[in-house]
C-alpha cells in the first residue's frame, strides 16, 4: 500500500518528526482516510481484540482541535509564559489535518473479563498496539510525502474533544498527529550506540 517507490525499510528510516507543516497536502482526503483505515484493520492487537480507533479532522475540524487544545493549556500555562505555547499551537494549526488516537477502554474491560489471568496487563497491551497504530500512520504518512509529529495535550482536552465530536465515553485519547505538507526539514537526529542496545546470542 506504500504508494511510494520505497521499500519498507526505506520507510521506516524515513519517518520523522515533522514540526514545519502547511495546510497543503501531497495527497487527497481520500487517499488519508484510506491510510488510516488500512492500518486500522491490520494492526495486530492483544487477543486480536481490536482496541484501536482513530478520528481524522481535517479542514476546520482540525482547526478546531489546535484552537480548544489552546484554550486548555491557556488556563494551566501562565500569561506571561504562553507566547511559546501559542506559537506551537499556530505551527500544529497550521497543517493539514490530526489524526486522533483512541483505545476503546469497553474492549479493554471486556478482555480482563475474559482472560483474568492477564487481567493486569491488558491496559499495557492496549497501549502497545496503539504504539503500533501510531505508527503505521506516521510511517505511511511519511511514505507519502507528508510530514507529521506525534502530540499529547490528553488529559487536558479530552472532554473537549468528547463534546466537540461526540466521542464514545469508553474511547480513551492517546495521542494527537498533527500532519501536513512538510516546509521545514527535521531537526539532524541523535543516534545512540545500537550495539549497546542489543545483544545477540548465538
Ligand atoms: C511514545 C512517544 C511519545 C512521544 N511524545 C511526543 C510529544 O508529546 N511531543 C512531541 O513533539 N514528540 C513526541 N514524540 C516524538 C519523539 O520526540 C521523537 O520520535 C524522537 O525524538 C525521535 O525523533 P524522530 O521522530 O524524528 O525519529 C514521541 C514519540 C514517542 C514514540
């Protein structure tokens, strides 16, 4: 589905986080929609329990989003110290579109109903394959000539984005991915040893 000439390990170094985005993109709303549709289908789940949703805003819905998380960060953030918050609110505002990321919490509770002795750690794994979701958008995204970053104003925003869009009470916000046409390269990226980071034994 990687529409691009890259392979899959030519995506995955190519993903990045992209702050500098316009309210272009290199794709049409179809084309998006199908993005995270497809990964909404095949990203694998804990029990294969299928906890993911997602909310795409694009247009004004997306303005929208960036003008209620400022809002909210406007009441916890002191005026004379917003000026900064301001303008990252302007630069997310300034993209394309958000995808929104959800775990269905209904579907968490039903599977520590059924599997107790994980009863523990389903909300980990609920939160793994959201990692995994997230993922799959931002890398294909990315394949695609887009830009985006990944963002969490939850739980400031949360009833907000409940009211505004009518939100299930059990989808639980995790995170937000601003997207756009990119205008900026990303920053150079630090990489640490990665063969201290792993061991082989064989
Ligand atoms: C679980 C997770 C949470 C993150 N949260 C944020 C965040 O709240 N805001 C942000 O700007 N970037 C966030 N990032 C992006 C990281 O800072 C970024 O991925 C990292 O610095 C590596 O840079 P790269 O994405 O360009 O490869 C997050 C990344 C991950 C994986």
């Amino acid at each position: 589905m990687i529409h691009t000439e890259q392979n899959f390990s030519k995506a995955i170094e190519a993903r990045r986080s992209t702050y500098g985005i316009s309210k272009e993109s290199t794709i049409s709303d179809e084309r998006i929609e199908e993005i995270v549709a497809f990964a909404i289908k095949h990203t694998p789940s804990a029990f294969n329990s299928q906890s993911g949703r997602a909310v795409v805003l694009l247009g004004e819905n997306h303005d929208k989003l960036w003008n209620l998380t400022e809002a909210a960060l406007k009441e916890i953030v002191p005026a004379e110290k917003f000026q900064p918050t301001a303008d990252k609110m302007a630069s997310f505002r300034n993209g394309y579109g958000t995808v929104l990321f959800f775990e269905d919490q209904a579907v968490v509770r039903d599977l520590q109903e059924r599997f107790p002795l994980y009863q523990e750690k389903m909300p980990d794994y609920s939160l793994q394959s959201s990692g995994m979701l997230q993922y799959i958008v931002w890398t294909t995204l990315h394949a695609e000539g887009l830009g985006a970053s990944l963002q969490h104003y939850n739980p400031i925003i949360d009833d907000a984005v409940q009211k505004v869009w009518d939100i299930p009470s059990d989808w639980q916000l995790v995170s937000q991915m601003p997207f756009g046409k990119p205008t900026a390269a990303p920053n150079e990226k630090q990489f640490n040893s990665v063969a201290e980071r792993m061991k082989v034994f064989k």
